[in-house]
C-alpha cells in the first residue's frame, strides 16, 4: 500500500511540473500580430495665415503605432519626423505646392504610405501705411509683410531699395526738375502676393495742376482759407488753369502752412518765384510773407522769413523772394514746411489773393 501511495504521488508531481513549464496565456505564438488591422489612414493640416509659411500635421488613422512624417522639403534629417497616434508635427514651407509623404507603421512593423498633397499660398500685405519725414526718408508697416521695396521714382528702371520691418531708409535727395515723383512701396508677402503704395509727392515746383497731387496747405487763424480753384483771370503771364486761393483769417498772424514731401534745397537755387493775383486795388502795397521752416541741418524757425508788395491789381505780376539776402542760410541748407501770410501787419478777415507757379531758381 505505502508502495502505491509512493507512485501516486510521484505521477501527480510529474504532471504539474510538466504543466508549469510554460508561462500563463504565453504560448509563443506570435501569428496573431499578422492579423491586426490599420486603415482610413488620413491627415489634419493646419496651416497658418500668417505668412509664417508654419504648417502643423497630424496623422490619422487606425492601430498605426507611428508615423513617418515626409515633409516634401528640405535635406537629411530635418526632411522628417516620427509622430506617434494622437501627436503632430509643425514645419516651415516656403509658399509652393507640396507632396507630404506619410509612412503609417503598424505593431507588426508593416509600412502603409500615403501621399497628401499640400499647397501653401501667403495672402496680401494688408493695411499697409508709409510714413515719409525729413528729406523723404520712408518708413513703412504693414500686417502680413515680409519686408518692403521702395521705388522713389526719380530714375528710369528703377531697382526697388530694400526696406526691412521697422527700418527706416536714410534721406533721398529728388533732383531739381523732372517733377512731380510718384514714390512707389511694395509691401512683400514672401510669395507671390503684394500690395502697393503709392504717392505722388508735394514739393517745388508747385502749380496746382496735377489731379494726382494732393495740395495740401493747411489754415491757422480764424477764418484762414486755401483751396485750388480756377484761374479767375487766364491771361497775361499766368493763362493755367487752376490757381491757389488764399482768403485771409481775422488775425493778423493768420496763414496757411504745407509740408513738403520734396523739402526746398537751396543747392539748386536760392530764390522763390511765383504768380500771384491780386484783385484789389486798395491791396497794392501790401505784403506776401513766404516763410520756410522745419529746416534740415539749418538754422531754426523763423530765420527763412521774406516779405514782397503786391505792385498791381487785376493782373497776374511775378513776385521774387532772394533768400540769398538772409546770410544766416547757408546754400545746402533744405525747408519742408513753406508757410504763406498776407498783410500780416494788421487783423481784418476776408481778403482774397491767389498764388501759382512755386518754383526754385537762381
């Protein structure tokens, strides 16, 4: 009996070990990997519309493990990413037509790819705003720009001056004919798009003539005017069509003042002629002023003052004013603000005079 107990037990030890030599639901049995699926493999492209060119992918699918990330552009390993289910990736495209390769790796290592056509376009600069000061130095800002190309309109075939973000180029000399300029910038997308500014600019000579030219003299006083209208009196020296109307404010201090795009350069002459009309007899004898300001490099407000009597009425007469008799002028010294005054000896409002013909002479 002991005997049979003995070969009992030695028979049930024999079973368990033998039935042990194999871990719990690991049978070694990989085939199981070759039958999982992956599928409806797509992609989620953000592109941004800022100019940025900066596009964010996100592979989609079912049970890939990873993602091999082809971006069409660039070289070596920047050419690439690996983005595991639910991640993404961002890279920055020049604008074009791109083909993104995505590489869907599922567990088993098996490689699904797709290609996903990608177009990056940049859209136009947009409230684009130039600021010109001094001796037309140009500053220019623009939402969506790259960087700017100005064309100042002075030459022929013109090659654009660079002009980067908050930059402002230095002073650019006009010559003394050829006017008026028409100032060119083109505000840059990075791509194709652009969006351009132009400006046809106020300097000398001036004769209200151009539709295109904003002639502008502002007011200071009461009851200060200026406007273009036409010529009330088409004969004699002076048969243009549209002239400049001054009607005098109520104090004596009244007048009008106009910045110049083209500050007056003394280089190229140093006096200023112009037409002017006087309707009234009684006005004979009174005084223009032409006064220059915000100088250059010269000497402050209120030394560029001359004063010249109307000698007709009823008839355009040429009045000259020879800044070259102001010796605390030097001849390279420029103005851009031209300031008008009539019979600024004595207050009273309503006197009407016009003006034409601005120009720089020796």
């Amino acid at each position: 009996m002991k005997i049979f107990n003995f070969i009992l037990g030695l028979f049930v030890l024999l079973t368990f070990t033998f039935s042990c030599t194999e871990q719990d639901g690991v049978d070694g049995d990989l085939s199981f990997l070759q039958t999982a699926t992956s599928g409806n493999f797509s992609k989620i492209f953000d592109i941004t519309n800022d100019n940025s060119g900066k596009v964010t992918i996100t592979p989609l699918g079912d049970g890939f493990s990873k993602a091999i990330v082809n971006f069409g552009h660039g070289t070596g390993a920047a050419a690439s990413a690996e983005v595991k289910p639910g991640a993404n990736v961002s890279y920055t495209y020049p604008e074009g037509n791109y083909s993104v390769v995505i590489d869907y790796i599922d567990i088993a290592g098996k490689k699904s790819s797709v290609t996903h056509p990608l177009a990056v376009t940049y859209r136009a600069p947009e409230e684009l705003i130039v600021t010109l000061s001094g001796e037309t130095k140009v500053k220019a800002k623009a939402l969506y720009a790259k960087s700017f190309l100005v064309f100042y309109g002075d030459v022929a075939n013109e090659v654009g001056t660079p002009l980067a973000i908050d930059q402002e180029l230095p002073a650019h000399t006009y010559p003394a004919t050829g006017g008026p300029f028409t100032l060119k910038v083109v505000a840059l997308s990075g791509g194709a798009a652009t969006t351009t500014y132009t400006k046809v600019l106020l300097g000398f000579p001036i004769d209200f003539e151009h539709p295109n030219v904003t002639y502008f003299f502002g007011t200071f006083g009461g009851g200060q005017k200026f406007e273009t209208v036409d010529n009330p009196n088409k004969s004699g020296l002076n048969a243009s069509n549209k002239v400049g109307k001054f009607t005098r404010g109520q104090e004596s201090w009244s007048g009008t003042y106009t910045p110049l795009n083209i500050p007056i350069n003394f280089a190229y002459g140093n006096k200023i002629k112009l037409m002017a009309y006087n309707p009234k007899a009684e006005n004979i004898g009174k005084n223009l002023n032409v006064e220059l300001e915000w100088s250059i490099g010269g000497p402050a407000n209120g030394v560029g003052i001359l004063k010249v009597p109307f000698t007709k009425s009823g008839e355009w007469e040429e009045l000259v004013f020879d800044f070259s008799t102001i010796a605390a002028i030097p001849v390279d010294v420029k103005y851009t603000q031209l300031v008008l005054r009539f019979n600024n000896t004595a207050d009273g409002a309503g006197d009407e005079i016009f003006v034409d013909n601005f120009r720089l002479t020796n």
